[in-house]
C-alpha cells in the first residue's frame, strides 16, 4: 500500500493537496457560524446522489413521469425516503445559499480581494433557482404542468425576443413533451455541471486570499482540521436529519396528474418565486416582461457589483450603514413580496348554495362503459385539489365533506346518499381488517365514471336527481376524477397515496436517525474538547 501511495502522491500530490485543505488558516478559530458553506456544498451532493437514484425509475414522458414519481414514492422500499430528501433538500439548499450570502455581506466578506468568491456565490443562487424552477415540471403533476405553461406565456411576453426564448428553454408555445424533455436535460445534466463549476472556481477562489475570518480582529488563530471539520459534520449531520423528519411527518405533496384543461385548478409557483408572482399582479398586461425579467435581471446585476458599491474597507456592519441600510431594505421587499404572495389566498371555483337542477337525460351514460379499469381508477389523485374539484360538481347533491341529506324526490330513500361514510361494500371493508383501496377506489370510479339511477319510489315514475357519468359524457377529464376519488377515500379516513413497501415505516426510521444524531453531537462534543485541550 505504501508504493502504491508513493506512486500516486508523486503524480497527484494528494497528500500534500490534503494537508494544505486541513491545515489551512482560520481567523479567529473555528466558528460554528463558519458552516454555512460546507453545508451548502453537502446539500448539493446530497442532491446529485439522491437525484442519480431516482434516475433509475423515472422516466421523461409527458404519458409515464407521474406514474414513475409515485411509483418511486409509494412502491420503492425507501423511495419515499430517497424521493422526500431529494424534494426537501433543494428547499434547504436555497435557504443555505441564501443564508450565505447574507452572512457575506454583513460581514463584508467580499471586499478585495474576495471580489471574485462573492460573485461566484451569487451565481450559485441563481444555478440553484434554476434547479428548483426546471425540476418542478418533471413530476408533470397539476403545479408543475401550471408552473411551465404559465413561465411559457411570460416567456412569449418578452419585447423583441420572447419567441426565441420560449422555444429555446420551453420547447415552443405548447407544454408538453418537448418542455418536459428541455426541462430534465436542464435539471438533470446542464445545471448541474454549471453548479459544480461554480462551486470548484468558488473553492479555488475562496483558497487563495484564505479565510475572512471574523470582523472582530483577533490574535488567535485556529485551523481547519480538526475543530472545524467536526462543527461542519455536525451541522451537516443536522441538515440531514431535518431532511429525514421532513419526509417522514411531511412526506411530499401528490397535487394529482396534470390537466390541461382542469379549470378548478390555480397555479402557484414555488416558494422561492412567490416573491415574482406577487409583484406580476401590480405590472400585468404588457409590463409582465418587466417584473419577469427585468426586475430579477437588474437584482442580479446588482448583487454582482456589490463589491463595487460598497468599496469602503471597513468589514462591520456598524460602518457600512447606507450600504446595509440599501440591502436591508431589499432583502424585505423581497420578504414581504413573498409573504404576500404565501398568504394570498387563490381564486377557486366557487361551490354553489343552490339546490341542484333535475339531472337531464344527456347527463347519464352517453356511451358505452368501457369494461375493465379506468385510467383514473389507476391514478394517484390529489386529495387537495379533488377538495376544488368536489366543490364544483359533487357538493349541491352529497353535501360539504360528503355529508348528504339533499332530498331526492321520486327515489326509493328519499335522499341522496351520503358518502360520508361510504357503503363498506364499496370501501371494502370488513370488521377486523384492512380497507382495500384499489376496491375502495374502483367502487367510487364506477360512479362517477358511468353515473348512476336510484331506484325510484313505486309511487313514482321517475327520481328527480340521478348521478350524472362524468366519466362517460366527459363532464368531468380523468385527472380530475383521479382527484375526486383521492379526496373521497381522504374524508373516509383512507390514503389514496398511502407507502404501500415503505422499506422501515417513516416515523420510525425519523426516530432511528434522531437518535444516531444525538450519538454524533456526543461524539463530536468530545471530540470538540479533546481538540481545544491539546
């Protein structure tokens, strides 16, 4: 082993390229307040690892990628752990990027010569963004499917240059297969490869001047290894069992297939955009262009020449005030803008109070069932959105949450049924056993697939209300029973996207991890002191 090491220190120098990482200087001693950048680039590799897992099952078809994401979710052992670190982690990775930066700033960590190191730290937001904004599309669920068609009309809105743009990054006016496969190119290869360039001229450059250290100037001096080592892998070892609790209690959101023609449902952008998305309703019409990329682009620029506005040598905040007093008042535009878009609440199709209409012959069964299986029978819905759907078409006759007593008269009971509970003989279930979901869902489907006549009151010819088939009249599209029925099986106490192989329940691999997380803070703390005490 020795040769073999020899051999490879003389080509490589690997040894020496080590030594000089973990020796190098901190002023001031190692911080905890110092991890923010390790933990960033932890995150980012925890991405790529997780991202090169779901690789394996996914796959990039407008036809196939919902179905692959639930299945990587709900049938993969561990996939919702894989699955859920991976949505959570470009979450955190945001917030430490962003958390970073501010960091930078008020400690004037980037007056010369660390010029160049902030800029880079600026263009990893922007990569990151990037990554969040291309990677939502791929799950082709209703928010992702919303979230492109509505960047392609802002896209288009552009003075000049809004068609070349759209068709470069979107695929053309149209979402569809095309934009999803430019948007998992981007994600899955081109953003990456920028994001690991950055991150290695990011490191080189942060090596050459060394360390900003802390504004205080101190004669003490501490060095990387192995003090500050420990502090980042507790920190990251934090990072990760957030990660963990997050997917376990949170899971990750199943918002039901995309729909292009679902008008029940508003689309929102990710949270790191809402800011844009409030500031889009004050410049609407024409000036969209302005708040879509005018404002983001000059807020970039801006960022980068930081270094060059704020010239002043002093590194405390105390002596920068209209520098920081400007970045202050920036940075809560830009929380306030978010806040507001957060807390908006979104137009819905409104449920009517009304009582319904006498159902109409054209609404039952216009066309043959289709024997075996429907497509939304066979479709993980979005319990959420099924709520926004149920409003619009189911609640005049089965009442809010299911709860009937919508008199019907001409039927045999007098009333609708209530779904709420359903019949156990279409739930499936029977005493001292578990409800069959798929017989749930498949007894709810036939409904409202192929509608339903109550059987009337013999004194009667006709009830007034029978249930329309949606299905079949096409009143209502297949995402969007998928939906109902998510939301049907929800308000009877069922998960219609319930982890069917989970690998190691949730809940209690989130336990397990704690309770490796507190061994490492009790390791690392004696290893804290052992290293302070030599």
């Amino acid at each position: 082993m020795t040769r073999i090491g020899d051999w490879l220190e003389e080509r490589i120098a690997l040894g020496k390229t080590t030594r000089g990482l973990l020796d190098e200087k901190i002023p001031g001693g190692a911080k905890f307040t110092f991890t923010l950048g390790s933990a960033t680039l932890l995150t980012f590799l925890t991405l790529a690892v997780t991202g090169i897992w779901e690789l394996l099952y996914y796959t990039p078809g407008t036809a196939t990628a919902y179905d692959s994401v639930n299945y990587i979710r709900l049938q993969v052992p561990f996939g919702w752990l894989i699955h859920g670190v991976h949505h959570w982690a470009a979450t955190v990775m945001v917030v430490l990027v962003v958390g970073h930066l501010l960091q930078t700033f008020l400690w004037g960590a980037f007056k010369k010569p660390r010029e160049l190191t902030w800029i880079l730290g600026v263009l990893l937001l922007v990569a990151t963004l990037g990554a969040v904004f291309t990677g939502g599309p791929l799950g082709w669920d209703d928010k992702g499917y919303w979230a492109a068609r509505i960047g392609v009309g802002l896209a288009g809105s552009i003075p000049g240059i809004g068609a070349f743009v759209r068709d470069a990054v979107f695929g053309g006016a149209v979402v569809g297969q095309l934009t999803l496969s430019r948007f998992f190119g981007l994600h899955v290869a081109v953003i990456p490869i920028l994001i690991l360039a950055i991150l290695g001229l990011h490191l080189v450059a942060f090596r050459r001047p060394g360390a900003a250290g802390a504004i205080a100037k101190r004669d003490r001096e501490g060095v990387f290894w192995p003090t500050q080592v420990i502090m980042d892998l507790v920190v990251f070892a934090g990072v990760l069992s957030l990660l963990v609790g997050l997917s376990a209690f949170l899971l990750t959101p199943i918002v039901g297939p995309a729909d292009p023609i679902d008008v029940t449902y508003v689309g929102r952008p990710d949270w790191p955009f809402l800011f844009l998305f409030q500031l889009l309703k004050y410049l609407g019409g024409p000036l969209e262009w302005v708040g879509f990329v005018l404002v983001p682009l000059v807020g970039v620029v801006l960022l980068l020449a930081v270094p060059w506005l704020d010239r002043k040598p002093e590194r405390s905040p105390a002596k920068r005030p209209l520098a920081v007093g400007l970045f202050a008042l920036a940075v809560a535009g830009v929380a306030i803008l978010g806040v507001m878009g957060a807390a908006a609440a979104p137009e819905t199709v409104k449920s009517s109070t009304e009582a319904p209409a006498p159902t109409p012959a054209s609404a039952i069964e216009s066309t043959p069932t289709v024997p075996g299986p429907s497509v939304a029978s066979r479709t993980i819905g979005g319990a959420d959105h099924g709520r926004l759907v149920y409003g619009a078409y189911c609640v005049q006759c089965h009442g809010p949450q299911g709860k009937g007593g919508v008199p019907n008269p001409g039927s045999a009971d007098g009333t609708i049924p209530e779904i709420n509970p359903m019949d156990p003989e279409l739930t499936g279930a029977e005493k001292g056993k578990p409800i069959d979901v798929q017989k749930f869902v498949d007894g709810v489907d036939a409904f409202l697939q192929n509608g339903s006549v109550p059987e009337s009151d013999p004194e009667t010819a006709d009830p007034k209300y029978k249930m329309p088939s949606f299905g079949n009249t096409n009143a209502m599209t297949q995402p969007q029973i998928a939906n109902v029925e998510a939301y049907v099986l929800q308000i009877n106490g069922v998960d219609r996207g319930r982890i069917v192989r989970p690998g190691v329940e949730p809940k209690l691999y989130f336990w397990w991890t704690l309770g490796g997380y507190v061994l490492v803070l009790i390791a690392s703390g004696a290893a804290l002191m052992r290293a302070r005490r030599t």
